[in-house]
C-alpha cells in the first residue's frame, strides 16, 4: 500500500483570506437585501392585506432590535449581563420626547408643567428647542452615563453576578427618581409624543412614521455594522477573551477595564438610539415602561432566545418574542402568558444557545444529513475521500 503524505490541516493564508472576503462580501449583500426586504417590500405587503397596523408594530420591534444588539455586545461577546439597560433606553427616549414637547407648545411651557405651579421652563428642559441638540443628547447623555458608571464598576473589578446585581440596582434608582418628578417631567404620567409636530408634520400621522420605521431599518442596519466591525479581528478576539478568562488577560499585560468601558458605552448609545426611536412610534414614554425592572429582563430574554454571540440572533429573537407576545395576547389574552413563558423554557432547556447558536452548531449539520450529504471534517479532510484509506477501513470492517 502506497503511503501518502498527510495534507496539512491549516489552510495557506492566501487562501484562508479570500475565504474571509467572499464570506465578508455574503454578508454584505444579505444585510443589503434584508434592508431593501424591511423597506419596500414588506411594509407594502402589509399594507395590501389590510395590516397597516403591523407595519408600525414591526418598527417598533425593529427599534428594540437596536437594543438587543447592544445587549449581545456586551453579553455575548463581553460577559457583561446588564439587567439595567432600560436606564440608557429611557435617556434616549426622554431626550426626543422632550423635544417633541416643546415643539407642541411652539418652545414654550409644557401644558402639564402648569398643573404643578410651574410657571417658568426649568434649565435643563432649554436645550432641547434644539434639534441637532436633542440628535446628540440622544445618544450622547446614555453614552457618558454609561462611561461613568462602567468605569466606577470596572475599575474595582466588579463582574459576574455582582455586575448584574449593581445594574439592576441602578436601574431602580433611576426609576424613582424619574417616576418622583412631577413637576420636571411628569413623573409616572410620562410625556406625549403623539400629537407634537416633526419634520413639518405631526408624530403620529402616517407620513411621519413611515419616516420612523424607515430611520429604524437604516439604525438597525448601522448597528449592526457597528457590532459586527467591533466584534471583528484583534477587538473581537480581546472581548471574546475577557468574557472567558479575564484573569489571564490581566496576566497578559492588558487591562481589561478600558474595553469594557468602551463596549458598555457603544451599548448605551444603542439603547438610546433604541429608546428614541420606540418613543416616537409608540407616541408615549413612562418610567413603568421604560425602567421597569421586567422590560430590562425582556431584552435580556430576546438574546437568548436568538443566541448569545450571534448579532443576527438578537434581531431575530427580539422579532421573534415581540411578534410572538403580540399574536399570542391577540388570539389567547387569557393565556398567551404560559406560551410565552413555555418558549423560554424551551430554549433555555432544549437549546441553551438560542435558536441561531442551535443552526449553527447542529442545525446544519442535521439538514445535510437529512439530504444524504456527509457531515464536514474540520482536520484532514482528504483522509475521508482517500481510496487507501477507505481500503483499510473496509478490511477492518470485514
């Protein structure tokens, strides 16, 4: 039997990098399609069936979406598990619809302001006459609330559970105190966006949320570049070796509280965007909505749902969760809390990394096996199509 020389498991770097370019270049043209899908295609669809209706819901889940990738940033690539990211959702949403209040009133004095006694328009509410003022505080003020919290935490070197723990509380100090301010900004009523002028229209009417939904897609889209970028090469390799051995990155010579820092401000600024986004579709934002313990909870939820580590999947889980919950309270509203309930279950049980994680892993694998094709070998593929070895395994068999 003739012996041949084993082919080398690691491909040429030629290779291997052009291998990165086509998948780079896939890539590219999917998220290009499935914008182009969310723009046109889809919300015209709806609109023939007589679903307008949805057409809004789904930019409103698109805006969540936003959101959710900042929470698999900072999750699934970081280790980070933030139960407090409402508090940056709700800056970014009370920056635009402070906004949109002064805008009703033509910069004038909020009608609910006179129900307290205030006569005058506080300080910091003056700002916000601004437009291109009000696009940077958007996701400015969750972005610098973020670095100093996150800086405060990581530099004593607080993580795991304790970093939840802390977040969580943080999240229930900003709650009283938004829901304590009646007389700066409505306390537990919150404030309208619905009925305040925008872009020469009023928030609500059709025009105006057409605009939305679509500032929706272009976010999400940038976002996901964003993370996608940051996730890539010596950065993604840096976070993804924080989340399983700081220590040894410590050891290494690195320290790890600036990429932290850093990621946990890219979140932020997400969810801000995220909040202002949700805000001005839903046409109300309220402390009970927003810096509710259970709704920072959901966004948690909806990665893992998707997958943790994925980006894709925390779109598709917070798509997937939203429109599940809505259908579900439509058709059962008596019951539609133990199906949801059940889904949750099921992925935490049956697939632990989310349903994008399971394709990836496994999913694949069973399609080709379904169709007659073998399953890859990642080391020495050439051994199982070589006849020599095929000869011997054949020999053992008989």
């Amino acid at each position: 039997m003739t012996v041949k020389a084993i082919e080398p498991a690691v491909e040429p770097r030629a290779l291997a990098k052009a291998r990165q370019r086509r998948w780079f270049w896939l890539e590219v043209a999917l998220v290009v399609v499935c914008a182009l899908l969310l723009l046109l295609v889809i919300p015209a669809i709806l609109n023939a069936v007589g679903q307008g209706v949805r057409v809004n819901q789904l930019g409103r889940f698109l805006a969540l979406a936003i959101a959710a990738l900042g929470i698999d940033l900072i999750w699934g690539y970081t280790g980070l598990l933030s139960l407090g990211h409402g508090i940056f959702f709700a800056l970014g949403g009370y920056a635009l619809a402070m906004y949109l209040e002064l805008q009703a009133k033509g910069g004038g004095t909020p009608d609910f302001f006179s129900l307290y006694g205030v006569t005058d328009l506080p300080t910091f509410w003056r700002p916000f006459n601004s437009l291109p003022f009000t696009i940077i505080a958007i996701w400015l003020i969750p972005t610098l609330v973020a670095i100093a919290l996150g800086y405060l935490v990581f530099r004593n070197r607080i993580r795991g559970v304790y970093f939840s723990i802390l977040t969580q509380a943080a999240l229930i100090v900003f709650f009283n105190f938004f829901n304590g301010q009646q007389k700066l900004i409505n306390g537990t009523n919150g404030l309208k966006t619905s009925t305040s002028p925008i872009f020469g229209v009023q928030a609500s009417a059709p025009r105006a949320q057409a605009i939305f939904y679509a500032l929706s897609v272009v976010f999400l889209v940038l976002g996901y570049v964003v993370c996608r970028w940051l996730t890539s090469g010596r950065m993604g390799r840096m976070l993804v070796a924080i989340r399983d051995d700081e220590p040894r990155v410590r050891f290494s010579g690195y320290n790890p509280t600036g990429f932290k820092v850093f990621v946990f401000a890219v979140s932020a600024a997400l969810a801000g965007i995220a909040g202002a986004l949700f805000t001005v579709q839903s046409g109300i934002i309220t402390p009970s909505s927003s810096l509710s313990t259970a709704f920072s909870i959901e966004m948690v939820i909806w990665v893992a749902v998707g997958g943790r580590a994925t980006l894709v999947g925390a779109i598709f889980g917070t798509l997937l969760v939203n429109f599940a919950r809505t259908l579900l309270s439509e058709q059962f509203p008596a019951v539609w809390l133990f199906f949801q309930g059940a889904l949750f279950l099921s992925v935490v049980t049956i697939l632990p990394n989310g349903i994008i994680g399971w394709l990836r892993s496994s999913g694949f694998a069973l399609g080709r096996s379904l169709f007659g094709r073998r399953h890859p070998v990642a080391t020495y593929p050439s051994l199982e199509t070589d006849p020599d070895v095929e000869y011997e395994r054949q020999n053992l068999r008989d």
